[in-house]
C-alpha cells in the first residue's frame, strides 16, 4: 500500500570480488572487493507510458576493478537518473535528466559482458553518454527498421540549452533487425571547447559506428563493430580516431553463457598503436534472482607501463 497502484519498484545488487596485476599504481591492485546497489522505480499513468526514477549507491573507491560498473559515485543513496516516456504520432519520446543521451538508440551487438569496455562494442564514442538535460526520440516501422534521435544539453542558468557556452551533444541511430541478424548505423556530434575561447563550445568530434550481430542456430553468436570519428579540435595528422570489437557468445555451455571477445580498450588516435584488450567471461544463473559472473582480461598499456592482467568475479542479484 506505499505506492500508486501503477507504480512498481525493481532491486539490484552487485558484489564483486578480484584483482589487477600491472599497470600503473593506480591501477595494479591487490586483491579488493566493492559493492553497487539501486532501486529503479516505474510509474504508468495511461499504460503506455512511463515515468523512470533511478536511485543508487555503491563502493566510492573502485581502483583496480574499474571494469565492473558498481555505481561508485557515493555510499550515500543518491538520485542517479529520471525520465518520462510517452508516444507522439506513432513515435517514442523521452524527456529526463542524468539519463545517456543515445538511451533509445538501437545497437546492433549482442554480446552480454559484464565488463565497460567490451560492453561498446566498438561503439566507443557514438554512443554517447548524457550526464544532462536529455531530449530522445525512436520509431519501429514494424518490418525490421528503427530509428533513433538523440540529444544532451547543458541546462543550468550559466550556459543554457543550444547555445555557444553551453556543451552540445546530439546523435542519430537506425538499425535493421532479421531473423539472426541485425546491423546499425550510430552517428554522434559531441561538442569541445578549445584553448582559444575556452568558455566557448566551437567545434564538434563527429563519430559514426557500424555494428553487426549473426545469429545461427546451433553456433555462437558472433557480434562486431567499428567507429571512425574526427576531432574538430585537433591537428590534422592526430584527428582521426578509431576503435573496433570481435566478440563471440555461446549461449548454452553447461549451465551458463560463455563469451570471448577482442577489440581496442579506448579510441585509438592517429599515428599511435592499438592498444588492445581481450577478456573471457562465463556467466550462470543460481536461481532466478541470482547471477554470478567470473572475469579474466588483459589490457596492453604503451611505454613501459606493465600490461594489465585483471581477474574477478561478479556476484548479481534482482529482487
């Protein structure tokens, strides 16, 4: 009797355990362990739309195990994302706040890692994060395409929405979905500023990403991807950047789903080495509100700074 009627509340809780050997010594860690918990909270006034609230907490120091994502912000509950999603002629759009702002984008990968870098796959850029004002729109024609728009705005009373002071990100999907396939499309402006007039937003990286997923009956499914952008800010010779994903996911492996994948651990800019990383990851169900996860992977790190062994596991509950 606490909430409306219309109004459900779903629990998570993230535990995990392990270590990281190499690296830099803010990165080689000892064995270490953290937490992140949250509460999703949905609200439908007419049944088709929804009112999303988000609250969390977690572990504020994650040094050493950054790749599992355990809401290190605070150990205090804190309101983490908040939108509204209703539909327009046919359309879904959504309004909110500290929500991404590629939320609705349609990305064609379906690799289920436990880990932040492999989960772009490959999409490291254009699929792009909006810690602000958040304005979203998609359409399914119902045969296999979606579309998607995107857009993420500074929206305190200093700078203000759409304007040169304040920090424009916008971005457009479409995606195509078969039987056992499917293929997309993402396109990202992400606006910087420059040493010139630093409280100006002059010039925007541009990002595009094609990623593709094959599904065939009793075989792995195989998921890809890769992204080419520009820097609008940057030299001529060091503008461009890069990055791509290989993963492979084979869904019935004893009582779990087994996952292999390579790809790039950031953007690699022009004129410098990949810098890559490889991981494998096995995850079962222990019942229907418990999932645990191991994680092994390697980063390679330029210089001499050692390359990065990390080991751990992750231990899910829904409730």
């Amino acid at each position: 009797g606490s909430f409306s009627s219309t109004t459900t509340a779903s629990f998570s809780l993230d535990m995990a355990i392990g270590a990281v050997d190499g690296g830099s010594s803010t990165t080689d860690d000892a064995f270490n362990a953290g937490y992140g918990f949250q509460i999703d909270l949905n609200t439908s006034f007419t049944g088709e739309d929804s009112l999303d609230v988000s609250i969390d907490a977690g572990t504020s120091s994650q040094v050493g195990y950054e790749e599992l994502d355990l809401n290190d912000e605070s150990e205090t509950l804190t309101l983490d994302g908040i939108s509204y999603t209703f539909p327009l002629y046919g359309a879904t759009v959504l309004v909110g706040d500290n929500v991404d702002g590629s939320i609705l984008f349609d990305k064609a990968c379906r690799y289920d890692t436990p880990s932040n870098t492999m989960d772009d796959c490959g999409a490291v850029n254009s699929q792009f994060e909006g810690d602000r004002t958040v304005l979203a729109a998609s359409y399914d024609f119902d045969n296999g395409w979606y579309a998607a728009f995107g857009y993420a705005g500074e929206g305190d009373a200093t700078d203000g929405l759409l304007t040169a002071e304040g920090e424009d990100l916008w971005g457009a999907n479409v995606s195509y979905t078969g039987d056992n396939y499917g293929a997309s499309l993402s396109y990202a402006a992400l606006e910087t500023t420059t040493t010139i007039k630093s409280d100006k937003y002059l010039y925007a990286d541009t990002h595009l990403a094609l990623n593709a997923y094959f599904q065939p009956e009793g075989f792995p499914t195989i998921s890809a991807g890769y992204e080419w952008g520009h820097e609008g800010h940057a030299a001529d010779a060091t503008d461009e950047l890069t990055s791509y994903f290989v993963g492979v996911q084979f869904d019935e492996v004893g009582p779990g789903t087994l996952g292999l994948a390579v790809g790039t651990k950031a953007a690699t800019t022009e004129g410098s080495d990949d810098l890559m990383m490889y991981e494998a990851f096995y995850s079962y169900d222990v019942n229907d509100g418990m999932t645990v996860t191991p994680l092994v992977f390697v980063k390679e790190n330029s210089g001499s700074t050692d390359d990065e062994t990390g080991l751990m596991v992750k231990t899910s509950f829904s409730f």
